[in-house]
C-alpha cells in the first residue's frame, strides 16, 4: 500500500499559487494581502487508529489539540485561532466536559483561541486546524537546512512508543517509567516557546511526530543535504536507559513517533544562543548531529563514526501503522 | 439527548477574546493584526451520517469543499485557502483520484487554494477547513437583521432533501425530478458570488444546510428580532411541485436541509439592487417575508397571513438525523 507520504504527493500536492509555502511542511504558510503571513496546520485523531478506545477525555482533549500546537511551534508561529471537528458516537456529556476541560487547560496555557467548529454523529474522531502567525521570513521550514549546520533536538524522543509499547503488553516497565512514559504519550508539550526563540537562529525545523529518523529524512530529502546523527549522542530518559528490551529501546529511540520535540538545525557559531533559546523556553537542547554535503540522506554513526544500519523506518499510517 | 447546538453551546462557546466573532456563525472572523479580517470554518461529514457508503468519490469531493464554500458565502468572504483531513479505511487509489478530482474542480472554480491536509487510517471521514478574507466592517454576519428589513432566499430549497426521501426509498419520483434532486444533495453549488455582493447590501445572512425554519431561526435568535415567512411566496422547483406526497414536499421546502442557498435580510428600499446582485451572480432571489419586532421566533404565515403550524424542526445530528 502506498504510504501516507506517497499518497499526499500524488494527489494532493499542486504547486503553490498564492500560498507563500504549501502541502508538505509543518504548516501552510499563506501571506495575507496585508502582508502578515500566517501559519495553518490539520490534524485528524481517529479512535483505534491515534488513541485507544475508553481513552481519557481530558488527556485527548489535551493531546489534540498539542499535536497542532507541535506543528505551530516547528514553525516558530505564534498561535492564534483553532476550530475544532468533532464526530462523536452519542452526546455524552461527561465525555464533552473533560474533553473540553482538557482542551481548553492547554489552549489557555498558549494564548490560542477557539473560534469555531463543527459537531456530528460518528465514529469518535477529533480534527482540529490551527493558526498562528509570524513576521514575514521568520518561518521555521524544513527545506532549509545548509551543510555546515548543526543538528539539534529538543528534549529526547522515544518515551512515547515506549508508554505505548508498555500500554500494549509489548514489554513490562517499572512503575515510575510507566507514569512518566504514559504521560509523554497522552498529554505531550508541544515546544512553543522555543520554537519562537529559534526564529532567526534556526536554519530548519520540524516536529518530530513520525519518528526521529523519519522526520529528519523530510528535512534532508526537501532540503536536499545529508545529515549524520551521532548514536551516542542522542539524548535517552531514564525511563527508556532502563527498558531492558535494548532493540525495543532503540526503535522507539530513532522511529517511536508521537514525540513532539523540535528536530532543528543552526550554525555552528551559534551554539550559545541555541542553549539559551532552549534554557529560556525550558526544555533541554542536545546537539545530535550535523548537516553534511552528498546526496540526500541520513546516516547514524556509531562510536567510531562507523554508520549503523536502520532498516526500521518511522511511523507511517498507511504502511503498518497502528494505536499510537 | 441535547442537540448539536446545545452542546456547541455548552461546552465550546466561551467570550470571544482576540477573534472579531467567535463561535455560533457560519464563520469565524479574526482580525489579523494588520487590520484583515480572515474569515475561517470547518466542516466534517461522516460516512453514514452525511453521505452513504459507497457514494460516488468525485460528487464527494465536490461536496466536501462546497459545504464549506457555503459558510465562506454566507459571510460574503473572498474563498483563499483550504485544508483538507481526511481519514480513509484503506489506500484505494481510484477513489484518491476521483474525489481529488472533483474537490479541485470546484477549487479551481472559486480560485481556493489546498495549502495543506492530513491523511489517516480510519473511518472514512472528510474535514475540510476553509479560509477566506474580508475589507474590514463588511462581513455578512447573522446577529444584525433588524427590524423592517426584508427576507430573501436564493434559488430554492426542499430539493437535496427530497433527493435524499427518494434515494432511502421514502418517494418515488420520476426520472427527471430525481436526477435534478440528486445533482442538487450531492453536488450543490455554494453561493460565494452571490454572498460576495451582498457585501454592504445585506443586513444579516446564512446558509441554508439545517433547513430553512431552523437557520432561519438562528437568525432570529442572534439578531433578537422576529420574522415572517409567507408560505406561498416560497420559492419551489419544479422538482418538488411534482412529488405528489404534499406533506413531504411540504417537510422538505421548510426543514429538508443540504440546500446550501443563501437566507438574507434586507432594507425594503434596496430592493432593485438585491435583484441586480442575484442577476450578476447568476441565481434567482427570491422575497419571502420580512423582519418584525417583537420576541425573538419565525412564523409561517399563509395565503390569509394566519399563521401555520409548524410543528417541525430542522435537522439536527443529535437530535434524530441519518445520512443526509
């Protein structure tokens, strides 16, 4: 079956016209008349397929709409507006009360306004679209990654499949992993902030939702360089340093998805001001990398600088994905 | 169980902060702080609550962007940019194709721009978020219809509806009438010229998607005033003059639904210029009541201007709606 990446290029990817940048980054930029330009993203969560069935109504009301304030700050957007789609099997209230509750915890925090929506009978699934907007050219794009640049990450990924993969009977963690690693899958917090600090600073940016290799190679493949991400150098919580399930680690480590930490690049002589974005947004920067010449591509070297064979790919809704 | 309205109400509506208009019209305004307003809304439609499974994948497409061009309309906005999530069971690639096809056609035809989307594995269900522009001060809105203006309808409505009586088995029309009723549910035409130039000349207005009574009772609503509606002046298409079940005809024309036209006041004495506005844009309008004081509420008033009963109401997707 043709991936999800494939099946959008072919038939939904035109060039754009008015837009300043279309289909096939974080947002869609689109400059308004008046010059401003403003950032939007989609994304649909359906039962089965993002969330378990009997999920917690805070805690997805939570998750759906950080995973477009994920998309916003890979933008370096200020957010705005969102409008929320709702299908829903029955009107339960209780479920609508915490839903909202959930929602609108996060959307307060960021200063996002709902301002319109749409409800309707049907299988439980949630769209939300959000706007943000940015000074003309300040866009964090994932086409602009330079060699020579550096690679960084915000915070450190995996945690998310690893309360997943736990959640699914895949493995048995201890306690305290389980909450920490439930709570990055349930209730992530999209970097907003530092996605603001990076505009101007950064070089390229994406949120890694696909996995850390998967998104990395849509920043290599649009930006058209190569990338080397240092193995060792990869930033790992405690919870997952102490998955004795080392292959299962490692996967969510470089593929897990469902992260939402910012994957971007910047100059090498900027390495203080990249540290100090992350230390006033609050979340850990960890250099894990380099933007390389050659042809598009990543590789992860070991050690020794010897590259380490991943034949895993990231997440991927129509090649075999499942809950996530 | 609480109808789609009340639980908007309920648990989404809250003061609108930054936005010119929040929840509760066919679209949001947001004022962009270069003095733009942006008008944006959503839609999602639902295999077996809007649309059957099975349903031709090109009208569907078509269908899924006019609804939304609709709201653009009915606020008078300028259609710019459009996003599109879509979750689909399975990768089928001539469905893809098809409904790509007849979702750009219509784009193409209103000059709105795909800027972005998201795909997924689920239930097949579309939410498109649409996005228009607007000068400042001009939005169609449905919270300012006052007193001594007139009501206008454009085309005419019962049609979808009684396309959709047929389709379950409710009536059997003859070949012509179903064809034009189908065309009508599944392929409708949104209004966005005529919305265009109403700007400046309508008082308030809406689409029709709930049903003419219900929508129009939403004007009343918001904009605290009363109306009358004179039954025989109604506009019917020769379609529903012909469906011999009156009392159906009859729940069609007031409370059908999926007509997609506009409701509109406006003062009595622009009478010519309304006529020349649904002339340029190609669509009949029609006079067919008036705005009153008194409480808020429509009434039905007949050949005698007694008023009629009206014991039903429009649709509602909580409150007892199927497919549609």
């Amino acid at each position: 079956m043709p991936s999800e990446f494939e099946l959008i290029r072919r038939y939904f990817t035109r060039p754009a016209r008015t837009a300043a940048l279309g289909v096939g980054d974080d947002c869609a930029l689109v400059k308004t008349p008046t010059g401003l330009v403003v950032a939007v993203t989609t994304d649909m969560l359906v039962e089965g397929t993002h969330f378990f069935p009997g999920a917690d109504a805070r805690r997805l009301g939570h998750k759906s709409l950080a995973v477009n304030l994920s998309d916003l700050a890979a933008m370096g957007a200020d957010p705005r507006w969102f409008l929320l789609a709702l299908a829903l099997p029955d009107a339960d209230e209780a479920w609508l009360a915490a839903f909202a509750e959930g929602m609108f915890a996060l959307a307060d925090a960021h200063a996002i306004e709902l301002v319109g929506g749409d409800t309707t009978r049907g299988p439980r699934t949630i769209c939300i679209t959000a706007i943000g907007s940015l000074p003309p050219g300040y866009a964090l794009r994932r086409d602009t990654a330079t060699e020579g640049e550096e690679l960084w990450l915000s915070g450190s990924t995996g945690d998310a499949a690893l309360g997943l993969a736990h959640a699914s009977g895949r493995v048995a963690l201890a306690a305290d992993a389980v909450r920490h690693c439930l709570a990055r899958l349930e209730t992530p917090e999209p970097r907003v902030a530092l996605g603001q600090k990076l505009r101007g600073l950064a070089g390229a940016a994406i949120d890694v939702s696909d996995g850390l290799l998967a998104d990395l190679g849509h920043v290599v493949e649009q930006s058209k360089v190569g990338a080397e991400v240092d193995y060792e150098a990869l930033p790992r919580s405690a919870a997952l340093r102490s998955c004795a399930d080392r292959a299962l680690a490692d996967e969510c480590l470089l593929a897990g998805g469902d992260d939402y930490e910012l994957l971007f690049t910047a100059p090498a002589a900027r390495r203080a001001e990249v540290e100090a974005a992350g230390a006033a947004a609050g979340v850990a920067v960890t250099r894990i990398g380099r933007v390389v010449g050659g042809a598009p591509g990543a590789k992860l070297l070991g050690a020794d600088r010897k590259p380490i064979d991943v034949a895993r790919r990231g997440f991927d809704h129509f090649s075999g994905g499942g809950a996530a």
